[in-house]
C-alpha cells in the first residue's frame, strides 16, 4: 500500500466461539495488527459493546458494530533525568515540570 509492503497474519478460529475470543484476545494485544478482514466470528467479539482487553496504555475498546478499534487518547511525554531509574532517566507527561510533580523519587539518599 503507498508502496509499502502489507504484512497478512491468518488466524482461524474454526467458527468457535471460545476460540475466536482467544483468538481475538491476541489480535487485540498486538499493535502491529490494524484490522481483521474475513471470518464473522472474531469480528463480532470485537464488536461487542462489552468486549474491552487492558492493554500497556490503558483499556482498549472497539466500535460496536464494526469491531475498529477505537482510537486512544494520546498523552505527550518528555524524558528527564532520574539517578534511581536504571539508565539514568525517566519519562514523565509534558503536564509535569520534574520527575517529583507525579511522585517519583529521582534521588539517591545516602
């Protein structure tokens, strides 16, 4: 597409539901997939109103009906040095000045 390559996972669920939701449980937790094209059974887990998975940025919910993924908030972070975090630094949101305004503690006490 646009002259990038279109990677294609096939997945099948064999029409059972309890298959296609754990089939769908490890769609969701991927981000590299952006949508599901063929078999109704995945789609329609998706697109339950109560299907939701906790993913590494927060709850991940579908559209009902269509089962697309429905778009997260974005939050913008900044990076910031913190001597108890293993490589020296943190990340913390842009809403925050240091890494003390959420409550990290970023120095070493003796």
């Amino acid at each position: 597409m646009n002259g990038k390559g279109l990677k294609v996972i096939i997945a099948n669920d064999a029409n059972f539901e309890e298959k296609a939701k754990n089939v769908a449980n490890t769609i969701v937790k991927r981000s590299d997939i952006l949508g599901v094209i063929g078999h109704q059974g995945i789609q329609n887990i998706l697109a339950d109103q109560s299907f939701s998975l906790d993913g590494v940025t927060g709850k991940i919910k579908f559209k009902p009906g269509t089962g697309d993924r429905q778009k997260q908030s974005l939050e913008l972070i900044r990076v910031v040095p913190c001597n108890t975090h293993v490589f020296g630094f943190t990340f913390i949101p842009m809403k925050f000045s240091t890494p003390e305004d959420p409550g990290l503690n970023c120095s070493i006490s003796d």
